[in-house]
C-alpha cells in the first residue's frame, strides 16, 4: 500500500493528475466511485488487519511480562490495555514501563484516527492547468512595401472605417494597441477552450507628444466666425477658426521661418456649453519635423454667449480671448518578440514585450507615407449633429466638454495606435512560407489528483505501521512466553492459576481483595510483588505482601468523606451502562444524524456552499474528507469498546443466571474473536443484543466511506454583480437605414458555418446582439447580460421543376439559364460554382427573379447527375422568403465580445415600431442580397449595390451542405434548406454587427448594465442521496443498538468488579470449587481442554457464597440444580 501511494503521488506530480476530464459532469461514475471510495475501503481493510495485531499485543502484554523477570510488580496482573480509550493506552503502558505497548498504541492512535482520514482525502477532484506544447504556423512578414503602398492606393475610395477605429465610446484596451501575425491554431476539440502561450513577433506604433512653443501670441493671429444652421438645427451654432502665420519655435535651424495655417469648423450649442475647439492632424509640415499636430482653443462662456445670434467674421480680440494650446507629437514604429497569450478564437489576452529585442522600422519595412494617408482618411470621421460634419478633423469625435492637454494628446495617442494595429494587421504576407513557432496551449480541466500533504501523511503512517509488524514479527520470537494457547476464556484463566499460582499466596491476596473494587485492587497490587521459584511439578508464582502507596490527595479527601468510611466506593459503571455517558453518547449519536440532515438540507438552500473559490473548496475538501472519518472512527471506537467488554461480560452473565454449561460458560471466548464470528454465533444462539453490537462493528467498517462520500464537490459556474459592463446603445431603438454599403467576403465566416463558433464580436452563427463595453484588465474573465437579439431567416419551401436538365443545356453556355418552375415566375442567377470541372459531383445556384421586380422570393436550385453514366442531372429547387427576427437574449461574452453562449429569453416580438423597423430593414437588405446574385450580364438590375461577388453565397451553401451530408447520393430538400437557412442567418447577423452605427442609437453616455454578472469558476458541494440514505441507516441502526444494550443489560452482572484482566478474577478463580478440575491442563491446548470440559457434562454458576468462616466470596461452583442432558 505504501508504495502504490507513492507511486500515484509521483506520477500524478509529474503529469498535473491521474485521469482527466474536461468538466465535473465528464466524470464517469466508475472514476467517481474509486477516488471517493477506493481509498477508503483499502484504509479500512488495512485497519482492521492492524486491529488484530494491536488486540493481541495490548491483550497478551501482561502474560509476557510475567514471564520476562524473576520478580516484578503485581500490578501487571491487572493489566489490559485493551479496554478504555485507546488514546489512554500510551500514558497507561509508560507508567508501567511496557515500552512495547507505548510504541504500538502510539501507532495505532495514528492508524485509528488518521489513516482512513487522510487515505480518503489523498484522491481528489481538482480544477487544474493542462500544458500541451504545440508547433504552430505563422505568417510574421510584411509584404514588400512596394505591395503596401499598391493596396493601400486600391483601398483610397474604400475607407475600411470599422478596421481603423473602435467602438463610439469604448475605450479599447491596450493589447489592441499591438499588430500580432496570423497564426494558425489547432481545431482539435480538446484545446477548444484553450489559452496559447506564444513566443510572437509583434508591431505598435509610439507617439511622443509635447507642447509645440509658438513665437508669436496665438490668440492675437485666430479669427472666429459664427453661422446660423438650418431650422432643423435651431439650437446649434456653426464656429469656425482660423488660425494664420503662426510661426514655430525652437527648430534645428533658428533661422528657418516655419509658420503654421489651420482651419477648423464645428457645430455647437453655444448656449447650453462651455466651448473648447480641438484639432489634430496627423500631417507634416514641410518645415517642421513634426508627424502630428493639433491645438486646443478654450472660450469662455461669457465671450460664447456673446456669439449667439450673430453672424460674419469677428475678430477674437474684439470678441473674446480664447486660451490656446498647440503640441505635437512625433511617431516612431517598433517590432519585438513577445509572449503572446491568445485564447483558442485567436482573442489577445496578455502581451508580454521582450525588451531587449525591440527594434526599430523604418521606411524600408513599411510604407509610412501611405500609412499616414491611410489613417488619415480613415479617421476624418465626425460624430456630431445629423447632416453636419467637418472637413477633415478628428475633434467632433469626442465630446464637447473642455479637457486638459494631456487628456487630449492621450485620446490621440490611443487612435494612432489603434489605427495603426489595425491597418498593420492587413498587411502580413500569408502568401509567404509559414514560420514555425512554439505554442503552449493551457485548458483549465477537471482532474482525479493525489493531494500531496494527506498523500505524504499515509505514507508516513503506513510506513511506521509496517515497520512497527516487522519488528513485532522479529522481536516476539525471542521473548520468554509462559502461555501455552489463547488465555481468552475463563477455562484457560483457570487452568494458569490452577498450575501456575502458589494457593497460599493467592488466599493471602484474597483476603483483602475478593469483594475489592477494581481501584482498591490495583492500588493493593501495586504495593504487592510476584516472584518465580521452582517446585518439584514445574515454576510457580507467589505473591510478596508489601505497603500500599501513599494515599493521592484524591483518595485521601474522598475516605476522609462521611459516605466513604461506611462503605467502599464502588467501581465506575462501564460507559454504555453509566447513565449520563450512555446519554451523552446516545446524544452523540442523535447529533451526528441532525448534523448530516441540516448539511444535507444546507446543500441545497445555502447558496455560499455553491459559490465556493478555490481557496475556499480545498479547505472545504479537507473538512470534508477528514472530519466524517474522524468522525466513523470515533463512533467505530464506541461499539469496539461495548463489543469488547460485551465479550468479557457475556459468559459472566451467563454464569451468574446458573445452570450453564461450559460450551456457553467457561469456554467462551467472544473477545478474542472477529465481529464476523460472533455475529453468526450470536444469530445461531439467538443472542439478539449481542448480534446487533457484532452487526454494529462491521458496519463501522464501511461507515467512513459512506460518510466520506456524502459529500462531494462539482465545478460549476457562478455569477455575481459586476459593474464593469456599460451600455452604448440604446436597446429599444432601431434605426430605419435605406443605405446599404458593400459588404466583402470576410474571412472567418467558412470557419464559422463549419464550427458555429463566431469570431465576430457581438454576433453568433444566427444573431448579431446590441454590444457592450467592458472595462477590465482582465481578458480571461467572462460576462453574462441580457440584449437585444436582430436576425434574419428563411422561410424555405421544395417546389417542383417542369423537367430535370440535360448536360447539353447545363453546359452548352456560359449565361444563366432560365429556368421554370410550375407556378413560378422566371428566374436568374449566378452561374454554378466550378460547373466546368467534372470532378465537382454537383452544383449550388441561387437564383432571383429576373430583371428588377419587387418579389422577395430566393431560389436555391442544387443539381445531381442521375447516375454516371447518363447525361441527365437531378435537380431540386427551394424557393425562400426573408423573415425578420428580434428577441431578447441572455449571451455570455468575453471582454473583446466574443459570445461564449446565448439563450432566448421570453418569446420573439412580433409588433411595434422595433419590429416594423427591422422588418423594413431586413426587407432593405433582402432585395440588395438578391440584387447582388444577379449576375450582370443577365437583366439583372446592374445599378443595384453588390454586397458579394454573385458566386459567393452559393458557394457557401455548397460548404455547409457537404459538411452535413457528406456522402451524397440522393438529394434531401431539408438538409439543402437547412444550409440556406444558415448561409443567410449568418450573412446577416455578420453585415449588421458590421454596420451596427447604421441601424442603433448610441446613448450620449455610457450607463453601467446594473443587471450584468460576471461568470466565475466555482466549486458546489454536492450531495449524495444514495449514501445520505445508507449513513442514516447506519447511524441510526447504531443509535438503536446503544439503546437495547443499555436496556438489557443495565444491573446484569452483580460482581464488584469488571472481569477485565486475570488479576482481577485471580482470588474468584482460586477460591472456587471447580479449580481442582484444572489441575494439569495448563499444558493442553484449547481443543483438548474444550473436548474435556464437554466430556464432564456439568453446569456452572457464578455467585456469592459464606464459607464456613463466616466470610462471604465470590466463587464459580458446579451448578446442583441440574445435569446438562
């Protein structure tokens, strides 16, 4: 046992666990059943192998001590260590010197009470980290420049406005700061959750920014005109600033004149704010080494009042004195190694930079003069009042209220940054050879452990255990041993005084202790001594009379106490039949039982014993692993002691009822036997008392596994109330948007259809959700919510075809075929994917109704060859309508907005103006989706605005219907309107998260999500029904027994004292009639003296009986009444 231990402790330190599972529900019940029962059950069968050596040699230890010197105290006649707590056992044998017995009952505290605890607790179910290295590709090269600079002018027109910007009022978090390569990740379902640990190369770029020093007085060179807007706009004032010749300070040559020109222009409400006008340009000026500039003009509002109303061109002296800030900032671009952390959907959780690797990039590596142009135009975006937007200026982004210098240089420097990552992250050369890099990915997985410290702690025990069994098994083959069988029963105590014991000596010791109580007659043995001296039939033992110790304190108060001098004070009641014990142990049991039942209820009404961290659930485990056994073994201890003082008492009793013969008498010997023993005997002698306490044991046996198994503990996730989660929209409105801009082939939405796992933010495989804003540093953590849900569907229905093609019209032109279908209108549509290469088994269309119509209806049309050999081709034909969806949903999501889960809550809506709203702007899209798959050369409405190349959709069908149905033979209309129905949920839910500004409202501030949670790991204590169930009948079974021990045997045995040791029956075994029986079979062996004792054929009685002196003793005598027949 101990090495198994040690080798599971080291082979679990080594791999992180034993057996591992992705979650708690994973868990088969088999594993279950062996880390929480295994353990246990091997702990106790080694317990109850090590209970009978400890019986034997607490029981035996007197018998070797008589034989070990000439002369020893008397005192070891009353010896045994069996009976009373065990915990007693160590100081009782140090007081006598049995050194023997202390080092074993020092063993055995420890096996008795620690060794089940910790083998249970050694094995446990843990969340633990699951490293698994990975050579992964990457793609970490720019393209040439040359290439940056062409695609960066084919994208001139095209302001790809979402990849250079965050959200309105999110405050973006500063991994996205850093450009990070491509880089391939396993699709393996067992790191599907996993956190990579990449050495990655990574690009940002740094703005250093400082006040620009001016020459000349700002204010005295900026003029300030006021224009009314339009009606609609009452309330807003146009302000427009020029600032002229400003000339520069501090340049590298002092003699350059370097003046500065700009403009501004801007709507505000003149009477509602303060005034600040911010610029920044992110251009350089020609004298000047400067990347970025911009300026920050403060007017009072008192001088702004005195704008409103009118109109022209005022100069700000006449005016007003606006305070004016300029600065510039400087850009420089770097690349360095970095640890990247990523989770498995490619989200950036944590950017470690390797300082020493940092380097700088210049216009070799990367196209700065088109960089700047680029950002430039992607970030000369307003947000101000509908209709009015200014030139070029990035100031109207942010809001109007006044903020410091160095405020507005870090919003600017945040945009540069972002910006750049963004436009960066475009130009990797994935065309390149892949780079290998190395990758940690790192789950967070359920795992049966070894605990190492109850680990090292049974290992410590059973290796003191073990050594201790060698020792005994050594060290009793060389001492002196007078027994010559098992001195159990009361025959094999009689056949040792008979031939062992001097009689005077013992009638001089019966004199003063035959009615002695057990205390009187340890404290007279000690003060008596026993010698050996030979006689001519062998060694016998007399008894030297010596001085009784002095008088304890204790004694001398309690003899000098009236009720004492009249009578000696009687032996203490064994615990189970002292009446305030029995009921403190009976209370004991009651309260073990309430406890179990207020857990069990606990367990399921408190909500702390759900929400447990991992802190919490170790010392939790610990409790619960150690204290029930703790428990087992003190209530295992209890009925040990009544079962053995049961056993002693049993054949007493009988005697003392008469008229019993020596099977059920003297030669019962139930102490000495397993409880499995005397359990059938006591069946088959219909013992009922006796069979109970036997049952009782053997139960305790299994009680701390059951006990140990009533509680449990299960992973699980938890929320709590979290403020870090803003809204920016406004979840009851939808916008009514008639603009549809294009909308490109994005790249992960073929990994999305195949895997239903979205990699764009806010949105899923069939909704596109009203986002949030999280603030946290935090990437790894997750976040539950309620919003709102917009999507789209298809209603799909199979209609017939008027004939199947043939190859001739399927092949013979290029133009999209005209087809019809019994009660349809002709349709058109792109041309078959690949349809001219003939290892494509078949084909996906979608088809729209020809030329420019208002009929919603999509056609998707699949076509199958018959079979090889013919030139005819199967097909099938589903025609589908738009179907607006909106629903409130529960999502969970991480800080980025990547949805870890959603659930609808309540029913969809189906009226009101957010309905009508997204009815129309779902219809709006429709028909731009259906005008975008006509093909051009057809009558198809070539003004429309194309939001994909016509193949594309199609071309997705055919993906998801081959994923699904990947051995086709026959053609099944629901699996093709299934993969329609996906392609075009998620082709929406994609172009509305990707134009999202069109269509909400943002909130003019953000407003904390006060029903927001935050979804953390946490450990459920979990409750066993099954083993509930059984403890209670174990413990009440055990409750019940105490009980009827107590009733039945209460005032049974009339001796004065407990018949524990051989001293204490010595003087009633020498003075008994019987003992002249005995002479000569010492030497016997127990079947001998069983076979002759039957043979006599008598009965026996065990009482008080006057000798002819007049004294009164207890003696066992032949029982007159009645022969046994």
């Amino acid at each position: 046992m101990l090495l198994a231990v040690e080798l599971l402790r080291q082979y679990s330190d080594v791999r992180g666990g034993l057996v591992f599972y992705d979650d708690t529900d994973d868990v088969p019940d088999h594993v279950t059943f062996a880390y929480n029962y295994i353990p246990t059950i091997l702990g106790l069968s080694l317990m109850t192998l090590w209970s009978f050596t400890v019986y034997d040699v607490f029981r035996l230890e007197p018998y070797f001590q008589l034989s070990k010197q000439q002369i020893f105290p008397a005192d070891v006649l009353s010896a045994n260590y069996i009976f009373g707590p065990f915990i007693s056992a160590p100081f009782s044998s140090a007081r006598r010197k049995h050194w023997v017995v202390l080092g074993v009952s020092i063993i055995n505290i420890l096996v008795q009470l620690l060794l089940p605890s910790t083998l249970s607790a050694f094995l446990d179910l843990d969340s633990v980290p699951i490293s698994s290295p990975a050579t992964l590709r990457s793609w970490p090269g720019l393209v040439a420049v040359g290439e940056q600079a062409e695609w960066i002018s084919s994208q001139r027109n095209m302001s790809l406005y979402s990849l250079t910007r965050g959200d309105p009022g999110e405050t973006p978090s500063r991994l996205s700061h850093f450009a990070i390569p491509p880089v391939e990740l396993p699709s393996d379902d067992a790191l599907a959750t996993a956190l990579w640990k990449l050495n990655h190369t990574v690009y940002w770029a740094d703005l250093t920014c400082s006040d620009l020093p001016l020459s000349n007085s700002p204010t005295a060179n900026v003029t300030v005109s006021v224009e009314e807007t339009s009606a609609d706009h009452s309330n807003y004032s146009t302000l427009t600033c020029a600032l002229r010749d400003l000339r520069l300070a501090s340049l590298p040559d002092p003699s350059q004149n370097c003046t500065l020109n700009a403009n501004y222009s801007g709507i505000f409400d003149l009477t509602a704010t303060p005034v600040q006008v911010r610029r920044w340009e992110l251009d350089t000026i020609p004298c000047a080494p400067l990347d970025v500039y911009g300026f920050l003009l403060d007017i009072e509002a008192t001088n702004s009042g005195q704008l409103v109303g009118q109109t022209g061109s005022h100069s700000a002296s006449a005016l007003m004195t606006p305070k004016a800030q300029f600065f510039s900032c400087g850009m420089r671009y770097y690349t360095a190694k970095a640890e990247v952390s990523m989770q498995a959907n490619g989200s950036v959780v944590a950017i470690i930079v390797d300082k020493d690797s940092i380097s700088a990039l210049d216009s070799s590596h990367l196209d700065i003069a088109g960089f700047k142009t680029y950002l430039k135009s992607g970030m000369c975006y307003g947000k101000c009042t509908e209709g009015y937007r200014p030139l070029c200026s990035t100031s109207a982004r942010y809001s109007p209220v006044p903020i410091s210098g160095d405020e507005f240089m870090s919003k600017i420097r945040t945009d540069i940054k972002l910006g750049f990552a963004r436009l960066l992250s475009r130009l990797f050369n994935t065309n390149a050879e892949y780079t290998p890099i190395q990758g940690v990915g790192t789950t967070d997985q359920v795992a049966v452990l070894v605990i190492t410290s109850p680990a090292i702690a049974s290992e410590i025990i059973l290796l003191l255990g073990g050594v201790t069994c060698v020792f005994l098994a050594v060290f009793y083959r060389s001492r002196e041993n007078i027994l010559k069988g098992d001195p159990g029963s009361i025959a094999a105590m009689c056949s040792i005084v008979a031939d062992l014991f001097n009689p005077v000596g013992v009638q001089a010791l019966a004199q003063c202790t035959d009615q002695s109580t057990a205390r009187q007659l340890n404290r007279k043995l000690r003060g008596w001594q026993c010698y050996w001296y030979q006689e001519p039939p062998g060694r016998k033992l007399g008894f030297l009379p010596g001085e009784a110790p002095p008088r304890t304190l204790r004694e001398k108060v309690l003899l000098n106490k009236p009720a004492s001098r009249k009578a000696p004070r009687p032996d203490p009641r064994l615990h189970f039949l002292s009446k305030p014990i029995f009921v403190a142990e009976l209370l004991g049991l009651l309260a073990v039982i309430c406890f179990m039942a207020v857990l069990f209820i606990m367990c399921s009404k408190d909500h702390r014993l759900r929400r447990l961290s991992d802190t919490a659930s170790d010392r939790l485990s610990i409790a619960l692993n150690i204290v029930p056994s703790l428990m087992a073994s003190m209530m295992r201890a209890l009925f040990n002691s009544i079962y053995l003082h049961l056993g002693i008492l049993e054949p007493w009793i009988h005697l003392q009822k008469g008229r019993v013969d020596a099977k059920n008498s003297l030669l019962l010997n139930l102490s000495s036997q397993s409880p499995i023993t005397v359990f059938f005997r006591s069946i088959r002698s219909r013992s009922f008392v006796l069979s109970l306490v036997s049952l009782c044991c053997i139960i305790n046996t299994g009680l701390p596994a059951v006990l140990g198994a009533l509680f449990t503990q299960s992973r699980t996730a938890a929320t709590w109330p979290t403020q870090a989660v803003e809204l920016r929209y406004d979840r009851s409105t939808i916008l009514n948007s008639s603009t549809i801009p294009a909308l490109f082939q994005y790249g992960p939405i073929q990994s999305t259809l195949l895997n239903s796992v979205s990699l764009l933010p806010w949105t899923s495989p069939d909704y596109s959700f009203v986002p949030f804003s999280v603030h946290t540093e935090n990437m790894e953590n997750t976040y539950q919510a309620v919003t709102l849900g917009i999507g789209a569907d298809l209603n799909c229905h199979h209609v017939p075809l008027i004939q199947d093609l043939s190859k001739d019209e399927y092949d013979e032109d290029s133009s999209i075929p005209n087809l019809t279908a019994r009660d349809t209108e002709h349709v058109e549509g792109a041309p078959p994917v690949m349809r001219d290469n003939s290892s494509e088994p078949y084909s996906v269309q979608l088809l729209a109704p020809s030329g420019a119509t208002d009929n919603g209806t999509l056609t998707v049309l699949l076509t199958l060859p018959s079979s090889p050999n013919t030139n005819l081709y199967s097909s099938l034909a589903l025609q589908c309508h738009s179907i607006p969806r909106l629903q409130n949903f529960t999502i969970g999501f991480d800080p980025s907005g990547i949805l870890q889960y959603y659930y609808p809550i309540g029913s969809p809506f189906t009226s009101g103006q957010l309905v009508d709203n997204v009815t129309s702007n779902v219809a709006n899209y429709h028909q731009h989706f259906i005008a975008s798959i006509q093909d051009t050369s057809g009558k198809g409405a070539v003004d429309e605005p194309k939001l994909f190349p016509s193949y594309w959709p199609g071309s997705l069908i055919k993906l998801v219907y081959e994923n699904e149905n990947p051995e086709l033979t026959t053609i099944d209309p629901d699996r093709l309107a299934d993969a329609t129905q996906q392609v075009y949920q998620w082709l929406f839910a994609a172009y509305f998260t990707l134009q999202k500004d069109m269509y909400l409202k943002p909130l003019p501030k953000p407003i904390t999500d006060s029903d927001a949670q935050i979804l953390r790991t946490t450990w459920a204590v979990a409750r066993s029904l099954s083993s509930f169930i059984v403890a209670l009948i174990m413990v009440s079974s055990m409750a019940i027994a105490l009980v009827l021990v107590f009733i039945t045997r209460y005032g049974k045995f009339k001796g004065p004292r407990v018949p524990q040791s051989l001293g204490s029956v010595l003087v009633w075994l020498a003075d008994s009639p019987i003992l002249p029986s005995f002479y000569g079979t010492y030497d016997w062996t127990s079947a001998a003296r069983r076979d002759y004792l039957i043979g006599l054929d008598k009965r026996y009685v065990f009482r008080k009986v006057t000798t002819s002196t007049g004294e009164q003793k207890w003696v066992i005598e032949e029982d007159q009444a009645e022969k046994a027949g």
